[in-house]
C-alpha cells in the first residue's frame, strides 16, 4: 500500500522556483523604469540629445587654477633652494670635522710637547735642587743671597728640611726673612679642607 505519502521537493526545483520569481519582479520592475526612460528621451529634442558639452569653467577656477600653479611653481623653485642649502650646510660641516680633527691633533701634539718639557724641566729642577742640598751650607747661602728672593724659596721648599735649615742659617737675617715669608704665603690662601 503505498499510501498518500508526500514527498519534499528536490533542492534544485525550489532553487529554480527562486530564480524565476526573481527574474519576474526584476523583469517587471526594470520594465517599468526601462519605458520612463525610453518616455524621458523621446519627449527631448535630437540634437541636445546626441551632442553634452562640457561646461565651460567659470572665470574664478581660471584665476585660481593660475594662482595654484604660480604657488607651485613658486614651492618647486623654493625646494630646489632648501636641497641646494642643505647640499652646502652639509659640505661645511664635513669641513669643519675636519677642522676639528686636525685641531685636536694639535693640540694633543702640543700636549705630548709640553709633558715632555714639564718632564724635562721638573727633572732640571730635581738634580739641581739635590746639588744645593750637597753644597756646603755656607756656598750654597752665598749663592742664594744672590738669586730672587721667591726663586730662592722656591729651591729652598724643595730641599729637604735639614739642608734648607742649613742654608738659612748661613744668610743673612733679612734675606732669610724674605725667603721665609714667600715660601709661607705660597700655599696661605690654599684651601684647607
């Protein structure tokens, strides 16, 4: 018995039905915005129809499209001026890196020169300050009372304690004075802390 049983429509029959709906309401609705415009170009006269000009541009965008290209001609040629300037900014900095450069390589020259002098002269100093201090205290005084006072102190500070105390001893009151109060104020205004 094969009863009244229904079957589902097969998906390919409702996906056909769907499109023929839709191609019925496009169709009826496209026919009618197809005949208005069809109605709209009849009603408008051959010759405008067939021929749009363009509008012609109005005076103002003529004067301002100059003004535009004038300020980009202008902005153009000011670039240009900008890249040129940085182009030398960027030459005198090279140049003056080299200047420094060869700047500090004088200096470090005059440097090393003058190490080697202050070298040079402190051992001067040291040898002679050591031929005073084995001097007989009596000739190395006489000597002494003859030099600047403050190049005396100066010999004298650097001597150790018992030749300088020699050599005081043997010059005379007021020359030992004067070398005395220099080699004091030479350090009196140094910081004490």
């Amino acid at each position: 018995m094969m009863g009244n049983t229904k079957r589902a429509p097969k998906p390919t029959v409702v996906i056909l039905s769907f499109f023929l709906v839709s191609a019925v309401i496009r169709l009826s609705t496209g026919g009618v915005a197809l005949a208005q415009e069809l109605a709209t170009r009849a009603e408008e006269p051959p010759a405008m129809a067939a021929v749009e000009t363009p509008p012609a541009p109005e005076p103002e965008v003529g004067s301002l499209l100059a003004s535009i290209r004038t300020r980009q001609e202008q902005l153009f040629k000011r670039e240009v001026e900008i890249a040129e300037r940085q182009l030398e900014l960027n030459l005198v900095e090279q140049r003056i890196a080299q200047q420094l450069a060869v700047l500090r390589q004088a200096e470090q020259k005059l440097a090393d020169t003058l190490a080697i002098a202050n070298g040079a002269a402190e051992k001067d100093l040291k040898q002679l300050t050591e031929v005073y201090e084995k001097m007989k205290s009596k000739n190395a005084a006489e000597i002494f009372g003859t030099m600047e006072i403050s190049f005396a102190a100066g010999f004298l500070s650097r001597m150790r304690a018992e030749s300088a105390a020699g050599i005081l001893a043997e010059m005379s009151p007021n020359a030992a004075y004067s070398i005395t109060v220099v080699m004091a104020g030479r350090n009196a205004n140094a910081p004490t802390e």
